[in-house]
C-alpha cells in the first residue's frame, strides 16, 4: 500500500507474498470476529445464511478477490503500469465480506473448529506477510502457527465425524433446528436440589463427572476437585469423562481439570470410559451439552447425528448442573435432559457444587 502511494513498484515475490497475506488475513480476521461474537452469544448460535444463494456468492467474492488480486500484481510487474493503492483496499473489503459470509451460516457447535481453521489461516497469513517482509522470525512463527492449527482443526473435526468442507459449508444446524424428545410428546425435566444430589452420590459405588463449556465459564473446577475429595473420603470412586471437543479445544478441561490437581490417571478419554457409565451408578454432568446428547446417536434426523458422545444416558442416575434449559452450540434440544433417570440443578456451577460438598459433609 505504501509502496503504490508513493509511486514504487514493488518486485513480483513482495506482490504476491504481500496479496496472499491481505487476502488471507481479512478472511481470518472477519470470520474470528464472527466466531468470537456466536460464543459471547451476542450473535445467535445457530446459522445465519442466505439459502441456497450463500455458496454462489461466496465463490464471487472469493473470485472478484482474486481477480483484482491478479490485476494489482500485473500493473505492479509492468513497469508503465500505474496501480492505484485502494484497489488493495478493495481486496481487504472482498476479503472481509468473504470472511464474514464464510463463518455466518456456520452453527455454533462447529465453532471450536472453525477457530481452528482461522487460526491455521491467520498463521499463513503471518509467513506469507513474512516474505513480504524479509522477516524470517515472521515466517517460522507463521508456519508453526498454521501448521498446529491444521493438525488441531483435523484432530477436532475427526472427534465431531465431521469433515471439513461440509463444516464450512454449512456446520450443524442446518438441518432443520430442535429436535423432538421421545415421541414428540412434550415432556418436562425433573428438577433436584443439592440435599438431594449429594444423597445419590454418597450412597453410589461409583461417580462420573463429566464436565463441559460450563464448568470452564464458571471456573468450577476447584469446586469440584472439593467435592470429589469428599466423595472419596466417602468411598465413593470419582473418575472425569473427556470428551475431545468438550469446552473451546481438545485439552481444555484436561487443563482446568489438572489446574485443580485433579489426578491424571482419573481423567478418562471418551473411548477408555464409555463402557463404564452402564455400570455408574451416578454420572455428573457440569455444563456440557452436545457431547452428551443422545440424539446424535439415536436419531437419525438431527443435524448432530453421528458425532460420538459420552453414554451418559446409560448411567443409571444422571444429575445435569446447568443454569437454565437453554440448547448447546448446535441449537438443539437434549433428550437426555428429560431422561426419567435425569434430575436438573439449576445455577451457577462453581455454586451448586459448593452446596453439594457442603451437604456431603453433613451426611
């Protein structure tokens, strides 16, 4: 841009390096925007699109980006040639409507992922700004950066049995918003107290904690290092469930567990601990949603179907810690919280945790 204002011609390598890194950067940027926006839920979870036109347009964009793109670099390689600096504004905007138009339709379940992605993207991004540059500290930094950020967002989209042309297509929810539970009755959760949760679990053989999005928001996980410390002292055995997309990455409750001092060895992976919730006798559920729901299993019409969870729905007792009935990233309802095995405590989890421990002692 400076150089164009000034009236240099830059060499071809710096052109191309310089348009790849603005084409690639404004999509990042914009589309981290809108991903940032649908997980602060100032934005709504479920995908916003325009039908059948959205894919249509996002190749125009892609295509007008690329064409000007070719046009800077052309003037800018002939040395008559007289390229005016705002036709690289007009790449920027291409790319942030592009940008914008790509993340949009995509639902909120698939978020994780598509930050991913973005994340590969802003490191490419940074290399290719690097050459620019002639900064190698650019280049190496941008290169791990897209590098790990492929290997995460191939790693998340493999645990969801999603791939990713179809999650930038489209993400869940596209499918036709929630579904019905049972059938098609209406039906309504059961409610519990802390009194009464902490009862299940003093008297179980075995508990199950599986946390999610909501333990990590309410920073529960000391909470309930506390209660499983009592449980145990109980004789009651506490193992963790770890979904691998459960929170915003894969590792992220495996972080907040270990920060509390949580043991390793009691943090299960999804397909180590699966087969062991039919023998549970109480699985606890703090925040997480999609991951235990089991119409992704059961129901082939939902727009999450095939995405492994955890059996949660097999434990013979489920307490679910939410702070409302509000749907996950996808949109949907959870069958599983209308289970006649399933109670509902509602509130703040690092608070309802708290008052189950403080009952636990009282026992």
């Amino acid at each position: 841009f400076t150089a164009f204002a000034h009236g240099e011609s830059p060499t071809v390598h710096i052109v191309i390096a310089s348009l790849f890194a603005a084409i690639i950067g404004s999509i990042s940027f914009w589309g981290s925007v809108i991903a940032f926006l649908k997980l602060q839920e100032t934005l709504p979870g479920r995908p916003i699109g325009i039908g059948k036109l959205q894919q249509p347009l996002n190749a125009l964009l892609l295509i007008g980006a690329v064409a000007l793109a070719v046009a800077i670099g052309i003037k800018a390689i002939d040395p008559a040639g007289a390229t005016s600096q705002w036709w690289i504004v007009g790449v920027l905007l291409l790319a942030a409507v592009l940008g914008l138009m790509v993340v949009l339709p995509i639902g909120g379940a698939d978020m994780p992922v598509v930050i991913s992605l973005l994340n590969a993207l802003t490191g490419l991004s940074a290399a290719a700004a690097g050459l620019a540059l002639n900064n190698q500290a650019m280049i190496v930094a941008g290169m791990i950066v897209g590098a790990s950020g492929s290997i995460l967002t191939n790693l998340m989209a493999k645990a969801m049995n999603r791939s990713i042309p179809a999650i930038v297509a489209g993400g869940f929810g596209g499918g036709g918003g929630a579904v019905a539970v049972g059938d098609g009755t209406v039906k309504t959760a059961k409610s519990t107290s802390a009194a009464d949760a902490a009862i299940q679990m003093a008297y179980a053989n075995q508990v199950i904690v599986v946390p999610g999005y909501g333990l990590a928001v309410a920073q529960a996980q000391h909470a309930v290092k506390d209660m499983a410390k009592m449980l145990e002292s109980k004789g009651v055995e506490v193992k963790y469930a770890i979904h691998p997309v459960a929170g915003r990455m894969p590792g992220h409750m495996n972080v907040l567990l270990a920060e509390a001092d949580v043991e390793y060895d009691a943090m299960k992976e999804m397909d180590d601990i699966n087969d062991e919730f039919a023998r549970t006798d109480v699985t606890l559920v703090i925040g997480a949603n999609d991951v235990t729901n089991p119409a992704a299993r059961n129901d082939p019409s939902s727009p999450i179907y095939g995405m492994p969870i955890l059996n949660v729905d097999q434990s013979k007792s489920v307490i679910v810690l939410k702070r409302s009935m509000n749907s996950g990233f996808a949109g949907i309802d959870n069958p599983l919280f209308f289970a006649d095995t399933t109670s509902m405590l509602f509130g703040d989890a690092k608070k309802s945790v708290a008052e189950v421990t403080e009952e636990l002692k009282a026992l």
